[in-house]
C-alpha cells in the first residue's frame, strides 16, 4: 500500500503470526527434513535495541517505516525459511551504514541495508518506503521486491507459513 506507513500495532500482530507460526515450524522441521533447525527467531525489541535505533536515527535520516519496525522488533534470524532470511539489527544497519553508506539506487535519496538472505544477497529500503533486492552482493543490479515495508513483511509471513 503506497503511501500508507506501516503500523506499530501492525507489526506487533504480524511477530505474534510469525512466532506462531515458526513455533509450529519448528516443532515439525526434524521430522520433514531429517536435521535439527538452526536457531529461527524473530525478537522483540528491548531497551538496547531503542537505544540503537536512536542512534541509528542520529547517523542517517533512515526511512520512518524501519524505525517502526525497530519500534516493535530488533531482528530476525530466519536460517530454515527458504534458503534464509535476516532482518539485521539496528546496530548492524548502523555499522553497514557507517563503512559503505547507503545502497546506491537510482531514485533513492537514501537506502539502508537492512536485511539479507541466505544466499548473500542484500536488502535496502528507500526513501519513499520501497525495499530492494540486490541480485548480487552489491546493488548494481537490483529489483524491486516489496512496494512497501509492511509488503515485504508480509511475503516473509507467507514464507514460514508455506513451509508447514
């Protein structure tokens, strides 16, 4: 949904979904796939993670729906959806930031990285709330992935729940 900013509320209904679901996912992974699980998580933010998030805020005008998420969440380790997916840590978004700035992508004033997948490969959100896929370790080449943060949580939601 351009336009609209993603919703503190909204994010905290989706953990709840996600921790659901991942718990349930989890319970059933040995059994499907033969192997223990790594470690699949999605933590609520703490006093900690605020604090890195301010900081974060401090470093860099970042895009208000990742502080929203940052709000509700800190991060999360996914390593057995798909082939992985990794929403990083105020604190690392902050240290990317800080030794490659942001993701260069033309018509963004400014894309952090803020998430990863198993397979290397980097997300930024821009300025105007649209995430990014880099289709290599760096963003000269990149797509479109999610009009929206809150779009881009959604298609993650979709992923654990595809996997029961």
């Amino acid at each position: 949904m351009p336009g609209e900013r993603l919703d503190a509320e909204w994010v905290r209904s989706w953990w709840e979904q996600a921790d659901a679901a991942l718990t349930k996912l989890m319970q059933s992974f040995l059994p499907t796939h033969g192997f223990p699980p790594g470690h699949n998580a999605v933590m609520l933010a703490t006093d900690d993670s605020h604090a890195a998030t301010s900081a974060l805020v401090d470093l860099t005008p970042i895009p208000s729906d990742l502080t929203t998420l940052y709000c509700v969440i800190s991060e999360a380790s996914l390593p057995d959806v798909d082939s992985g997916y990794f929403i990083h840590s105020p604190t690392s978004v902050a240290e990317h930031f800080r030794e490659y700035g942001p993701a260069p992508i033309d018509g963004e004033w400014i894309a952090p990285v803020f998430a990863s997948d198993g397979g290397g490969h980097l997300f930024a959100i821009g300025g105007g709330g649209q995430v990014w896929k880099a289709s290599t370790a760096s963003f000269d080449d990149c797509d479109l992935v999610a009009a929206s943060l809150q779009e881009f949580l959604e298609q993650l939601g979709r992923r654990i729940t595809n996997q029961l």
